[in-house]
C-alpha cells in the first residue's frame, strides 16, 4: 500500500491509499481519482514527506499536536461542514443502529410514532426502502457506534 497527498486543479488536497504506484496510475488515466470536494478528476501528486524510520529499534515519530494533522481535528472547509452535519444529525436524530431499516419500515407504516432516525443499513435494504417509497439518504459519515 502507497499512500499518495494529492490536489486537484482548484488547490482541494486530499490524501489517499493505493495498492501500489501502478494501480494509482491506471486509476487516474480512467479518470476513476476525483477529489472529494469538488469531484474534479484533474489530480496530480503533492508533494509529501515521507515518514521513515532508521530501523525497528528506532523510536515512533513524535506525535503531532492536534492542529496539525489530527483524524480528530477537522483539517479544511469540507471537513469543517461535516462535522457540523455529523454534529446536527446526532443532536436532532436518534441512533438506531443496525436496525435502521426495520425502524424507518415501522414509522412509515404507522406502527410507531415518527421521529428523526440515523442508523445503518446494507445496500439492499436501502434500496427496498426507497422502492417502496420511504424516504431514507446516506449520511456523509459513518455513524459512530453507541455501545451502552
């Protein structure tokens, strides 16, 4: 695996894994590498420094403060703005889980009351939802999972 810094033609940067430089490569001359902010499959490789070690006795990299880099730290616009939809979606909405469409299936047919769900569902059980007419759209997000 080969992780790649990209940018496209409007300046968007982005990171992403590849199998190797090859697949990178045939990806893009298909057009199949877009970046996920404005779609754009003009992508070029960024410059990057590589994170190596001297050896396996050697010391983990430091870890970088949390404006620089963090997962959990929003890096950009866009991650700005999913993070305040993600934030929305859980302070307005229920977690149902895996159990999303059995639930979004109930409220439609009258069995429990309406309220604003978020859960998980596989894709055919989204897609029988919408065939018979329920209303239901993937999150930007995956849910985190609520255990107790």
């Amino acid at each position: 695996m080969i992780r790649y810094a990209l940018k496209c033609t409007d300046d968007h940067g982005f990171e992403s894994w590849f199998k190797s430089a090859d697949a990178f490569d045939t990806l893009q001359k298909a057009h199949l590498v877009a970046c996920p902010v404005c779609g754009s499959d003009k992508i070029t490789k960024a410059i990057m420094a590589p994170q190596v070690r001297a050896s396996r006795n050697a010391a983990a990299p430091p870890e970088q403060p949390a404006a620089q880099g963090a997962l959990t730290t929003p890096g950009n616009d866009a991650e700005k703005a999913l993070a305040k939809i993600r934030r929305k979606v859980e302070e307005n909405s229920d977690y149902v889980g895996l159990g999303f469409a059995a639930e979004a299936r109930k409220m439609h047919d009258g069995d429990i009351p309406h309220r604003s769900i978020y859960g998980e569902a596989k894709i055919d059980e989204a897609k029988k939802l919408l065939a018979d007419g329920i209303p239901v759209a993937p999150l930007p997000f995956i849910p985190q999972r609520k255990t107790n």
